[in-house]
C-alpha cells in the first residue's frame, strides 16, 4: 500500500513517513524560493525553517500578482496595444494560478514537517483513494485558485463579480402621515383627522 498523499502534494516529494521525506521536501522548497537562499546555513539544516521562508516568500508572490493584475491597466495599459495588454493579463491569471497551487503545496509540505498526518477523505475513498487529485477535483482546485482582484473592480469581469448578499427579507420603510404604505387603521385615523 503507497502512502496517502493529500490533493495538491508536489510531485517529486516523497509521501509524509516515508525515508526520503525530509529529504525530498527540503530540495523542493529550496527549488521555490529564490537562489540566495541556499546560502543560509539554517535553513539547510532545519526543513521547517525553510518551511516557514517559502510560506512567506510564495504568499507574497501571490500578492503581488494580484496588484500587478488589478493595476495592468492603468500602469502600461496606455503604452501597450489591446492585444498586449490581454496577454499581460493573461499571463498574471496563469502565473497566479500556478502561485496559489505552489503557496498550497508549501502549506502541505509545512504541514508534514511539523508531523500532521494526512488521511484520505470520503470524496477520495469513493474515487479509488489513490490520494491524487481526480481531474474533477483538479478543475475545481483551479477554478477556486483564479488570482482575482482581492476586491472587485475595473479589471474584474462583471460575470465574476459577485453580488452582495441578501440576508431576510427586503422591510418596507414605515410609512408617513398615512400615505400607501401605512396599514389600514392608520389610514383611516389619519383620513377621518384630515
């Protein structure tokens, strides 16, 4: 029997638990973060320290391609051509993507050094429990992933904007000197007073 790994576990790190863990995990995350790095003792020495430096390095990343996508258009969306400037947002949304899936499996690699113990859940039990991603899965992985504006605006798509949301039912503001929106008797007390 393979070991579990969760959906999102970088290839190329061996399952949690096994031999070559510790190993394996510290060459992927020197491989995330940049070069200079690797010149610091302690964080070849100690996984979970390095750990903690690509969690903070690859949420910052994200960051700022978030910024870079929502301000595109008014820092070089006047210097490029339409179809450049498409390109450039198309490369932050794919580049995004691939930061949040590479902040989540930093998250899960982090999560394995500090001696979490994954286990497969129902949704993968039911689909063959390998403990890979399903193409299902995948797809809704990457849909949730999308690097969109923190807040909707300008650069947003108005079909990915997202309504605010209702809560109860809509109140009728009380009415005023008996006008159409008062109940009956009020109606009535204030007609026979006119």
């Amino acid at each position: 029997m393979t070991a579990y790994v969760p959906p999102g576990w970088p290839s190329g790190v061996h399952p949690p638990g096994t031999e070559d863990f510790e190993r394996t995990a510290q060459a992927w995350l020197l491989d995330v973060v940049p070069a200079d790095y690797r010149l610091h003792g302690v964080l070849r020495r100690y996984p979970l320290a390095l750990a903690a430096m690509a969690a903070h390095h690859t949420k910052a990343c994200v960051a700022g391609a978030r910024e870079g996508y929502r301000n595109a258009r008014t820092e070089v969306g006047g210097a490029l051509p339409p179809h450049a400037l498409e390109a450039l947002l198309a490369a932050y949304r794919a580049e995004g993507r691939r930061l949040v899936a590479t902040a989540q499996a930093v998250d899960l690699v982090t999560r394995a050094l500090r001696g979490e113990v994954f286990t497969p859940q129902l949704q993968d039990a039911a689909q063959g429990g390998t403990g890979r991603p399903t193409a299902s899965a995948a797809a809704e992985r990457q849909a949730a992933e999308r690097p969109l504006p923190e807040q909707p605006g300008a650069e947003q798509p108005a079909a990915e904007q997202k309504a605010p949301a209702r809560t109860g039912k809509p109140r009728k503001a009380p009415a005023r000197n008996g006008g159409a929106g008062a109940p009956k008797a009020k109606r009535d007390q204030h007609a026979a007073a006119s």
